[in-house]
C-alpha cells in the first residue's frame, strides 16, 4: 500500500498551526519552529501530551507533546497541582483554529508514544517539531479530514509580541500566563437526598457560615484568600482581607 502524500500547502498549514500554538504555549525555554514532516512516535521529547478533537470549518485531531519541566512546574505550583490539560488548551485552540471557526473538545493526557502513535495512524498526519537548538522540546501534530484546499499565505496566525521575552522564562515563572478557575464560595452545608428533593422555588437552606463572615476564594478548589463581598459595575466581587497560607486551610 502506497503511503499518502503530504503536500506543500498542508506542510504550511500545519507549520502556521504549530507557531500559533507556540506562541500561547507555556516554556521556560526559547524554541523555534523546525521544519514539519510527516507524523512518526519517533520523535519523542520527554514530558507529556494532551490530545484534543476539534469540528467546525475544519475536522481532525491535535496533539501537544510538552516538555517534562513544564509538567513538573505544574505539580509544584504554590496553589497545588496545576491541571496540564487546562494550561495546554489555549496552545490546543490556537492551533485548531488557524484552519477557521471549530469547537475543541476539552482534550485529555496521554503518554506521548501512545498519542503520537495514534496519530501517526492516520492519512496525512503531520508533526511540526519545536526545537531549541537541534534538541526537540516539544511537539505540535496535526491530522484533519479532509486538509484545507486553502494556499499557505492565506491564514492569519497570531504571533507573540515579544518571543525572546515570553519565551526565556525559568522555573514556576512559565505558569503566570496559565488560566485556573476561581470561585467564591459563601458556605457549605450537607443535606441528605430527601431533603435534596423536597428542595422548591423559595426554600432556604442555611449554611455553615454566620451572616458578615468573609467569604472564601477558591483557585482549581484549593483555598487561597477570604475576603468581604462587595458589588462592582452591578456585578458581585470579593474584596481580600486575608491570604491564606498553603496547607493552613
């Protein structure tokens, strides 16, 4: 059976795409694009991937191949293990996206053999390495169905303002562009499921908090301040009165 070809204008694409995603990708180190080529597991840079579907104006699979130092920050983050999946999307959605509007979907870790594998599996699967030097960091890989007609030339990809700045960061200094969830949380209380299901429009359940008392600020679940709820522009806000070490919660 005759391998696929992989043309020059899907080679492109798949190079856009993989400096789109660069430059929202969180490193501690300068990499540059190399040249893309067809998709193998035999370039396998140490760390971990997240693999992701995305639909839209264009169908396929993406994968990101981190490096172990950005995996290895995200566990010892001061507020607790970091999700890798949540810090790779915005590199996952730059990435999809140079091939026009898509929905991704959220994306899960995989072993890097095992993701790049699969992928390599499919027609016209390409891998764009990102290298420092001639040491390969970390991984973008594209396979869609079909590949665009479009010419390369004719994507907008978005570029970082300033790579040698964004890029040459070292240790935790890599996650300060990391997105995380924050909630506030009033109280808590526990309810047994009959008295969850005789819940109605206009029941109060009262919680384990006197009225006044601060609220707590949450990151990824993992409590990190409390502080007075205030109202800004209409909207509900917390104003901080208390940094709570970690571990004293």
């Amino acid at each position: 059976m005759t391998a696929p070809t992989i043309t020059a204008s899907q080679l492109a694409l798949a190079r856009n795409a993989a400096q789109a995603a660069l430059a929202v990708l969180p490193t501690s180190r300068e990499l540059a694009v190399a040249a893309p080529m067809a998709a193998t597991a035999d370039i396998l840079p140490a760390g971990q991937a997240v693999t992701a579907r995305f639909s839209g104006a264009a169908g396929g699979e993406v994968v990101v191949v981190v490096g172990q130092d950005l995996a290895d920050a995200l566990k010892e983050s001061p507020l607790g293990e970091l999700d890798l999946t949540a810090a790779v999307r915005p590199a996952l959605e730059a990435a999809s996206r140079v091939f026009g509007p898509v929905v991704l979907d959220p994306g899960q870790i995989m072993e890097p053999g095992v993701a790049l594998s699969a992928l390599a599996a499919k027609d016209d699967a390409v891998l764009v390495p990102l290298v420092e030097g001639e040491d390969v960091r970390a991984v973008i890989a594209l396979a869609l169905s079909p590949w665009p007609d479009e010419e390369p030339g004719q994507v907008d990809v978005p570029r970082p303002a300033a790579p040698a700045q964004s890029m040459m960061r070292g240790g935790l200094d890599m996650l300060h562009d990391v997105e995380m969830e924050v909630s506030a949380e009033l109280g808590r209380t526990r309810m047994s499921v009959r008295e969850l299901l005789s819940l109605t429009p206009g029941a109060i359940v009262e919680l384990d908090r006197a009225a006044g008392s601060p609220a707590d600020l949450l990151v990824n679940g993992r409590l990190i301040a409390r502080g007075e709820v205030v109202v800004v522009d209409e909207n509900f806000g917390i104003r901080i009165t208390e940094i709570v070490a970690p571990g004293a919660e």
